[in-house]
C-alpha cells in the first residue's frame, strides 16, 4: 500500500498542532503554588511582594516580582505564570521568593 506524501504531512501537522495545544493547555490550568507548601516556604514564596517579611529577607525590594523574575516564564501582563522554580505550578504574577533573579 502507497502512502502519499501529503497525507503523511498533513497527520504529521495534526498531530503537532494538537500536541502544542495539549501542551499550551496544560499550562493554563496548572495549579497555583500554595504559599503554605512546604518547598514556597522554604523559598519563602509570597503571592504579593508587598507581604514578604522583611526581617527575614533584608535585601528584599517591592519592585521585586515574580513577573520580572528571570525564572518566571508566564506572559507579560497575565495574573499568573510557569516558574522555573516550582515545575508543574503557577506563581502569581505580584508574588516574589528567594530565589528572585532580575530579569536582564
């Protein structure tokens, strides 16, 4: 039996078209890192930045945010995003933790 090239192509199309989308998907409705998980408590991960302790975190700045994080890899101007820290979870975007990095 002949398989024609261009049904090949058009599967293969398909079936990445549909994986992309499985894949943007699953981003959208993972779930939000609780604050009261034992790895964001460790981190010290707060859903607002405006909420850190400061005598824990002395060198923490308010203009600290996840969504300025060089590990945060959510959409500018999205409530919330992937984290690089937390895989599989979503941080809000106004959050903030200890492993900030400043977005370059």
């Amino acid at each position: 039996m002949h398989v024609s090239s261009r049904r090949v192509f058009v599967l293969q199309v398909l079936a990445g078209s549909t994986a992309a989308y499985s894949g943007a998907l699953l981003a959208q409705t993972a779930p939000m890192v609780d604050e009261k998980d034992p790895q964001a408590v460790a981190l010290g991960y707060v859903k607002d930045t405006t909420k850190v302790d400061a005598k824990k975190y002395p060198k923490h700045a308010v203009t600290q945010k996840c969504s300025n994080c060089s590990l945060y890899t959510g959409k500018a101007g999205v409530a919330s995003g992937p984290c690089g820290v937390f895989p599989g979870k979503q941080v809000a975007a106004e959050g903030w933790c200890s492993t900030y990095v400043k977005k370059a």
